[in-house]
C-alpha cells in the first residue's frame, strides 16, 4: 500500500507557479541556456524551467526531456518555506546548504559551470 503523500506534485507546482510566474521574461544572466526539472527527493516531478539567452523563458507542471540540471527538493515543506520567504533566493541557497535541495547538473561541463555560478550567485544574493 502506497501512503499518501504529504503534498500532491499539482498543488506544489501551483505554489511555485504562482510565486514565480511574474518572472517570466525576466533576465537571470548566470542561467544562459538551461532546461531545468525540479523533483521532489523521491522522483516526484513537480515542475520545470527554461532560460534561453539569459532569460527566464518558461515554466510548466511535470518534466521536459534532455534537462541540463536536475534539481531535488526534500519535501513539500521546504518548496512552502521558500515560496512564502521575502528573499528566496536566500531561503533556496539556505535550504541547499542544510541538504534540503540538491542540485544535480547533467553532465562534466554543467558541473563545472554550475561551480562557479553557485559561487557568484551566493556572493549577489548578499547584495540583494
């Protein structure tokens, strides 16, 4: 018997789009081109992203073939804890850091460049 989950992947991705879906269109310059899946920790998708040429282009419910980086978030309780933060991208890098999130780039060359983009984006984000 299967239990049920805590939050079901449709209202999750409903809080995420809701947050973030003013976004759209917006410039993320550390993100040239990436197709990004979003799971929860037992392999549940939850939602995807699309930059392209450094911006936010798109974002949708389930999961896109061929992703560039995969990320894996413990629970329904940490996607609440940054959605409803003032600054969430420090709530996300805060989350990162307590294991709560990870973050898996496809492929050598991803992983690299995730690095230092990790680097850069945690250094902004005390500006911000």
């Amino acid at each position: 018997m299967m239990l049920p989950l805590a939050y079901a992947a449709e209202d999750l991705y409903a809080k995420i789009d809701s947050a973030l879906k003013d976004y759209i269109g917006a410039e993320v310059p550390m993100y040239g081109n990436e197709r990004v899946n979003v799971y929860l920790a037992d392999g549940t998708p939850i939602g995807y992203a699309i930059t392209s040429n450094g911006v936010f282009y798109e974002m949708g419910e389930g999961k896109i073939d061929d992703p560039t980086m995969n990320i894996y978030i413990e629970d329904g309780d940490t996607i609440n804890s940054i959605m409803e933060a003032d600054n969430k991208l420090d709530k996300f890098y805060e989350l990162k850091g307590q294991g709560k999130i990870k973050v898996d780039p496809v492929g050598f060359g991803k992983n690299i460049k995730y690095f230092f983009t990790n680097i850069i984006g945690r250094i902004a984000s005390w500006f911000s």
